[in-house]
C-alpha cells in the first residue's frame, strides 16, 4: 500500500509538472488521449486523427502500442497503461510515465480496442511517422503501407523524399507510390497514362486493384483502354507465377507423400509385408516431435533437429518389436499380416489416446519455418512446404544410398529376392528382417516429424496417411525406390492441378481413379521390378 | 503425516454422504451427455462435456433438482455419427436419462433425431447450426442462420464495404445449407454470381496451399474480398496457419468464422491471424460481472487459469439453467411436460440482455463481431442492439421462408405451411 502511494506521488509530480510548464498542444494532446479512453469504435479515429496532428513525440510509440494491441486503461483513474506480456507474465507499465507498476486484475483495468479500420489508419499512420526512419527497411515497408491511402500532402513529401533516397528497394517502392497516385489523380490524361504504363510492370496487388477501378469507373476513355492493356500484360505473367505456384503446391504435396510413403517402400516395398499400421509409424514420430519440444521448452528452434533422430529411434524400436513379436511368425500368410498389423495399428491408436490423451496436441513450429520466401508480389513459397520439399529429397537420397551402398542394404535386396539363398551364404535372414522393418519404420517416423508441421498431431493422424502412402508404393512400383519418389510427384502434381478445376473432393476421386486404371493395365506399377526374383 | 487429518476427512466423506442420502432419498435425475471425447470434434466437444459436469455439480451444490441429486452420465460417441444414435439410445433406453446435452455437428443432431422422436427423448444442442428443422423433441440454444451468419454478412457488406464473398466450407450439411441461404441472402442484395465462390473440403483437411492461394487470387480482382467460413473442426489449424504463412492479412482479405472460437484459437500461435472476425452470441471478452462470474467458476472448476470459455459453452449454460428452471416449474422431469413449461423460460445472457426460449424451441440472443487478438480472445467490434429471436425455418430459401415451428397449444408443430395451413409433420 505504502509502495502504491509512492508510486502514486511519482506519477502526480510527473503529471503535473509538464501540464505546468508546457503549451496548449501538450495539454490538448492530454484532453485527447483522456477523450480516448472514452470513445466508442467508431469515435476513436477522429481523435487519433487529432493526435497525429498534435506532432507529440510519443505519438509513434503510442500508435505502435495501440496497433500491437496493449494499450489499456485503468477504470479508476483513466490512465493510460501498456500492457505487454513478456515470457508468459503480464508487464503493466504507465504509458506516459514509463513506470511500471503492480499487475491489476482484469475488472480494474480496460484495453483500448482496435478493429480492422483503425489498424489500417494506424500502418499508415506509422507509415507517415516512419518515412524519414534510418532502416531502409522500415522506410520501404512505410512507402507500402501508404499505397492506397496516399493523399496530395504526403505525396509532395514522398516526391521531396525520392531526390535524396539511395536505396533502391526504397526508390521502388516510392516510385510505385507515386505512379499509383498519378494514375488515380493527376491533372492530365497524358500524366494518367504515363503512370498506368508504369503499373504495367508491377504485380503489387495494390496496383492491379486500382487499375481494375480504372478500368471501370475512369471518365476518360483513354484511360480505360490503357488501364486494360497494362491489366492485360500484367494478367499474363499473373498466370504464368499462378502455374509456377500450383507446381510448387504439387511438388510439397507431392513430397509429402514422400515422406508417408518411403518407409512402407521398405516395408512393403521390399519386405513384402502389408503393414496397416505403417500410419501410426508416422503418428509415432509426429507426438516425439511433441514430447520432444515439451522437454526443450526454450529451444523450439532446435528441437526439430533433436526430433529427427529421436524419431527415428522411437518408430524403430516400434517396428523392431512389432517385427520380433508378430510378424516374423507370419512370413509368406499375407491375410493374417494384414489383419494382425491392423490389430496393432488400433492398439497403438488406443495407446497414444491413453497416454496423450485423444485430443490433438500442439506442435510448435519454429521461427525459420513460419512465414514465405517472397519472390515477387503474386509468387511466394512457404518457408515450411520449401523445408519438407528439401528435407524429403535428403532422406530419400539417404536412404537410396543405405540400401545400394551399405552391407545392410545388400543383405536387404539379397533376402527380399531369395530368402533360402541368403540363408544358405549365411546372412541371418532373422536379424535382417528385424532391421529391415526397423529401419523402414524409423523412415516413417522421420516422416512423422515432418508431417507435424503441417498437420494436427493427434491419434487419427496415421489413418490419414495410410490410403495415400499404399497407393504411392503400389503406383510407383511395389520394392522400387526410385518408383515411389517418381510416384509420389506425380499424383502430387496431379492432385494440385486438378483441384482448382474440380475441388478437393472430386481431386482426389479422379487421382484414385486413375490409379485403378493404371493398375489395370500394368498391375506392376510405373517401374516394375525385373527378372526371376520378380516373379 | 499423522491419521488424524485422514480419519477427519473420511468421518467427514461419511457424513456428507449419509446426509445426502438422507435429505435426498430418491433416486437421482440423470443427465446424459453426448459429446465426442476422441476424433476430429473433440477438440471442440470436450470442453461442452465439462461444461455439463461443471452446470451438474454446482446444481447438486444448490441442493439437486426437486430434492433430488442430478447424475451425470457421459458416453463418446468418438466422432463417429452413426454412433451418435446408437449411444442416443443407449442413454435413452439402457441409462433412462431425463434429458441429454449434446451433439456438435449437424450431421451428428440428424442422426440422433430419429430415436429422439421414437423414444420421446429431450435434448439440448448448444451449436450454431444452419436451421431448417424444429423437433419437438429438441432446443436450440445455439444460434440459427439469422442469429449468426446473416448479421456477419451484413457486417462485412456495411462496415467493411465487401463486395466479393469466398464461402468455404467443411463438407457437410451444415455448412452447404448456410452456403445455401448465404448464397440467396446475397444473390437478393444484387451481387453478382461470378463475385461468389464457394468451396468445400472434407473433415481434417490438412492441405490447403491451393486453396488459400485460390482466395488470394480471387481476392485481388479490384473489389474488396472477404471469407465466410464455416470450416469445422481440427481443419482450422493447418488451415489458418496456411493463411499466416501465405501472407493473407486481415486488412486484405478477412475471414470471417462460424465456427471458430476461443477453444479453437487456444491451440496456436494468433499473431499472424489478428484481425479475423468471428460472429458468435458470446465471447470470453464481454466486459460484464455475470460473464467473470462464469469464468471464475470455469477456472475452479477445471483447476486451469488458461482454460477459455466460448459461445457454445455459453449455450450450454442458458441450456442447463432453463432446463432447471422448467423442471422446477414442472415439477416433473417427464419429457412433454418440460417441453411445454420450457418456453417462455428466461435466463440472463452472460453477454448481456436476456435469453428468452422461443415457440419455435429457438432463443433470443445478440449477435457479436469480434476480432481475433493475438492472445487468442476477440475483441468485439460490432454487437446487434437488442436481442435477435432465432428463425427456424430461413426466409431466404425459397422452399423454407412460408414454414413456420410453434410448439405451443393450439397449433403444436414444427413446420406449418401458413400457405396451405397445414403441418406435414416430417420437421427435419
């Protein structure tokens, strides 16, 4: 109590003093930031309008505070507070003092609330503050929040601005500025024209929006026909990044299937054995990612790294106990593997519900995977489909290189294609299906790291994949590698540029459709294994 | 540790157990709650089963129903729709329950109908759905089409200023007849067909680069583009980080949810998402005593300070209190005579005005636009002045706008024909 009514007496000495000795604009900038904290939604621009105009030094810090959503109130005394959560604990600082003070409860104190419109005043806002800043960065990012809402005043200053910027990003951006300005306001047809053809070249999304405006509403007839040919040369580059998109989307979609279906490559693909519970491999991997990141609370960032190996390990001691314990009494009866591996896939289902508990978990995805590789306006590339693309084509490389270059790889082809033989150079056929399955299912559990930064993490998860890994090694050509990396492109691209046409539903009826075909008229798939041990 | 604490607290078991017994001799009211606890709804549906537990336990607390202790008796139907009618009638027919609170999706409420009327059951469905039926047998305390969608379409179109609609969609019934009524309610606005896009995808969805890639295209073709989504489900995870990742913001292209609430949002990161709208009867962040009274008592409740609230909680609550409240005035737990004592039930909103149960089994409620912060609550940004009372049959289809529910004395039915005045009796 005693440490409020010090802190109390600071801030009163604080607070009176500058009203004291400064000006009316201090006072006024006051009034309005108490007439704030009492207007509705629909009043509070009007006010922060005024504010902006006041020149007040915090007005950037205030502005940024609001846009960030923590600027708050107290109900008794109208104060004005930020509230900033740092590590999970709520900091409550004076805003214009700077003191930081007791947390309050949620009844004592109000937030100042922001919708849609106010944030876009707000970027701008900032953006006008910003334009002189030292990063050139932030002046460009400044220019572009200020495309559609530049009026005469600012795009004087922005002109005064372009004589002494070096920056060539931010001399881009101006220019689009002031092009867009022109084109929407100049005096002269021949000035609008001029600034159309400038937008020709851009893809901006801002830039095509106000030429399709013009397009339509321009009084002048000239500038509707430029407006339409600069729409025309942009429509035709917008179409061809559209294309480059969707194979972007079939390529991530298509090492996705990768990823789910590579280790049933080896277990099915090479060993012969149907394993229905190939999706829980995946699942498996995907909750150590979880269990891995709930043991390094501080370090998302790395603990995908720690995943991979520990996924690894987990899904294959799985496999190996599922091979030592079932499957290996039921070499040669397909059925009874089927059934008995579908069995396990339900008890491992239970399992994670039991343990987890059924509803999904969260999986955290660290910095470098959040947000897109922007290669120009209409064409970006997610940093996490751009991480699994690559990630996917390592460990098929990986793997290709065990199976064709180790000793483990040789005894594998040497068992799959003869077991009696294998058996009788003295290779222990026992301890090589243990392994082979082992290593299959670890593959899959790499799989599963990868699939949980891009899916819920939750006991269903291996049903998903399944149907789709099955059919990429069966499409792909049963006990061939290179089958279902070829494969599990293919029906990804497919998939993808089929389904802006038809939607997702009718995508993948079609894709399996043909797959039924296809299986029709080469029932060994794309790449079918040759020779007598084939057959 | 000594015996004596444990000695305490086992006389004091007895005790309250010999007591219980005592003041309430009669066998208990039980209470079937039918809520998927595994499968792609639970992370929605879980809570709602709390919910129940929570509203049982505090009305055993305030001394039972009628003299009588409450039981709650919880099943999972797992997501799993079929199961939701078989596990309906195992509460009806093996548990003999009073009443069940549950049901998430539609599909699930359809298939849990039919034995509904056929055994005379009582239930309370807690979830915005897309209207079109009235069984007798049924309360809606969630919000119908003109409590939800339409004032978020009409938000959109006057405060926002959009002209061009995505309606995206999980595939099934719900979302395909709010699309439906949408479709018409915009058509009749004047907009023009090729300014709607609608699209479906299945439950769990988990790849959605096209088609947010898809809205970013549509959305920039010169009119201000908004997203209507009635995705359901654990979708909307993978779905909204696709948008974040892809860049979508609010200021752009804002998507406006059905069925996203706090719960929903409480699994992730929002910064990137901060803007989007939601409509909903009830929010966490309504400033109101009775609202933090919830919250508290949530909080004691399931012992976790970070546990939101969301509106189908809310619908749950009102559900609960008016079911106490007909019993009592009842005084009987027999199906057909709450049914009757239920309408006209009123019970404080916990976001203001008050929720009054409707002829048409239906509530009056506001309509709330909120705006996802980044710590996962909404901001509210727009609010309906009075209460809407919820239209069972739309106005806007043309097959539905002439039906009407009434379930009291005389008429009794869940779809007249004011054309033809008559009731076909089929209300689903």
């Amino acid at each position: 109590m005693k440490q409020a009514l010090l802190m109390f007496g600071c801030w009163l000495a604080l607070w009176s003093t500058p009203t004291v000795a400064e000006t009316d604009t201090t006072s006024s900038y006051d009034d309005l930031l108490m007439a704030l904290t009492e207007a509705d939604l629909n009043a509070t621009q009007p006010i922060l309008e005024k504010i902006e105009a006041t020149g007040h030094p915090e007005v950037l810090s205030l502005f940024q505070t609001l846009l960030d959503g923590n600027l708050h109130f107290r109900k008794a005394d109208q104060v004005l507070l930020s509230i900033v959560d740092v590590n999970g604990t709520d900091q409550y600082t004076e805003f214009q003092s700077g003191t930081a003070i007791e947390p309050l409860g949620r009844r004592d104190v109000s937030k100042i609330r922001v919708n849609n419109n106010l944030r876009n005043f707000l970027s701008s806002a900032i953006g006008r503050l910003q334009l002189r800043s030292s990063e050139p960065d932030l002046r460009s990012a400044a220019v572009l929040s200020l495309l559609t809402t530049l009026d005469a005043a600012t795009a004087d200053d922005l002109a005064e601005l372009r004589r002494e910027e070096s920056n060539r990003t931010v001399l881009s951006s101006i220019d689009l500025a002031l092009a867009m300005y022109s084109a929407r306001s100049a005096n002269t047809v021949a000035a609008q024209i001029t600034a159309i053809d400038t937008l020709s070249d851009r893809l901006q999304p801002e830039a095509r929006n106000l030429l399709f405006d013009l397009e339509r509403n321009a009084d002048n007839p000239a500038v509707r026909e430029a407006a339409t040919a600069a729409l025309k040369k942009i429509d035709g580059k917008v179409t061809f990044y559209g294309y480059v998109d969707q194979l972007f989307f079939g390529l991530s979609l298509g090492s996705v299937l990768l990823l789910a279906a590579i280790g049933l490559a080896i277990t099915f693909g090479v060993m012969g054995v149907i394993n229905m519970a190939h999706g829980e491999m995946l699942m498996l991997g995907a909750y150590t990612t979880y269990v891995v990141q709930l043991l390094m609370p501080g370090f998302i960032n790395y603990s995908l790294w720690v995943a991979i190996p520990a996924a690894f390990i987990v899904a294959g001691l799985f496999g190996i106990l599922i091979e030592r314990c079932v499957i290996r009494f039921l070499h040669g009866r397909p059925l009874e593997t089927l059934l008995a591996t579908f069995g396990i896939s339900l008890i491992l289902q239970q399992l994670v519900r039991t343990v987890f508990s059924p509803l999904n978990r969260r999986v955290a995805a660290p910095d470098w995977m959040s947000g897109s590789l922007e290669i120009n306006p209409v064409l970006s590339l997610t940093y996490n489909r751009l991480t699994i693309l690559i990630f996917a084509l390592i460990v098929f490389v990986a793997l290709l290189v065990i199976m064709k270059k180790t000793a483990l790889g040789l005894y594998v082809r040497a068992v799959s294609q003869n077991r009696d033989m294998a058996k009788a150079m003295g290779i222990k056929t026992d301890r090589v299906d243990a392994l082979t399955f082992g290593l299959g299912s670890g593959i899959a559990g790499i799989g599963g790291v990868a699939l949980s930064q891009l899916t819920n993490v939750g006991p269903n998860l291996g049903q998903a994949y399944i149907i789709d890994s099955f059919m990429v090694v069966v499409f792909g050509g049963v006990g061939n590698l290179l089958g279902t990396l070829v494969a599990a492109f293919t029906l990804g691209i497919a998939n993808k540029f089929l389904e802006p046409v038809t939607g997702t539903v009718l995508a993948s009826i079609l894709v399996l459709v043909f797959i039924i075909l296809f299986i029709q008229k080469r029932p060994k798939g794309l790449f079918p294994q040759r020779g007598r041990a084939a057959e | 540790m000594t015996l004596k604490p444990i000695l305490q607290g086992l006389s004091f078991a007895v005790a309250s157990t010999v007591l219980s017994t005592a003041a309430i001799a009669e066998d208990p009211i039980k209470v079937g709650v039918l809520h998927s606890l595994s499968g792609t709804m639970a992370i929605s549906e879980t809570t709602l089963k709390d919910t129940v537990l929570m509203m049982v336990e505090q009305q055993n607390e305030a001394g039972g129903l009628l003299g009588r202790p409450l039981e709650a008796v919880v099943v999972d139907p797992a997501s799993n729709w079929p199961l939701f009618a078989e596990k309906a009638r195992e509460l009806l027919t093996q548990e003999e329950v009073d009443v069940i609170f549950g049901s998430w999706t539609s599909v699930s409420r359809k298939s849990v109908l039919p034995v509904l009327e056929e055994l005379n059951g009582l239930m309370f469905y807690p979830v915005q759905y897309e209207g079109e039926e009235s069984s007798k047998n049924v309360f809606y305390t969630g919000a119908a089409p003109n409590q939800q969608a339409i004032p978020a379409v009409d938000y959109l179109r006057n405060e926002l200023g959009v002209e061009r609609w995505v309606l995206a969609g999980t595939d099934y019934v719900y979302p395909r007849t709010t699309n439906k009524i949408l479709e018409a309610y915009l058509m009749d606005l004047g907009v023009a067909e090729e300014d709607i896009m609608i699209n479906y995808t299945p439950f769990s969805h988990s790849d959605w680069q096209s088609i947010v890639s898809d809205i970013k295209t549509f959305g920039s073709a010169g009119k201000k583009t908004a997203v209507v989504s009635t995705i359901n489900g654990d979708a909307n995870v993978p779905f909204y980080k696709e948008l974040g990742n892809q860049g979508v913001s609010s200021a752009d292209i804002p998507v406006i949810a059905f069925s996203v609430g706090e719960e929903e949002l409480s699994g992730f990161d929002t910064s990137p998402l901060v803007g989007h709208l939601a409509a909903w009867n009830y929010f966490q962040s309504v400033d109101a005593d009775v609202n933090y009274d919830f919250i508290d008592m949530w909080h004691a409740y399931i012992g976790d300070e970070d546990r939101v609230t969301n509106d189908p909680m809310e619908a749950t609550y009102i559900g609960f209190k008016m079911w106490v409240q007909a019993v009592e005035q009842a005084g009987t737990t027999d199906v057909d005579a709450v049914e009757q004592a239920m309408i006209g039930q009123t019970v404080a909103n916990l976001s203001g005005g008050t929720a009054v149960m409707n002829r048409n089994h239906h509530l009056s409620k506001p309509v709330l636009i909120g705006e996802i912060q980044d710590d996962g609550q909404f901001e509210i940004v727009w609010q309906t002045a009075g209460v809407v009372p919820g239209d069972a049959w739309s106005d806007y289809l043309p097959g539905s706008k002439m039906l009407l529910a009434d379930w009291s004395a005389p008429l009794k039915c869940g779809n007249y024909n004011t054309e033809t005045g008559t009731c076909s009796g089929t209300v689903y």
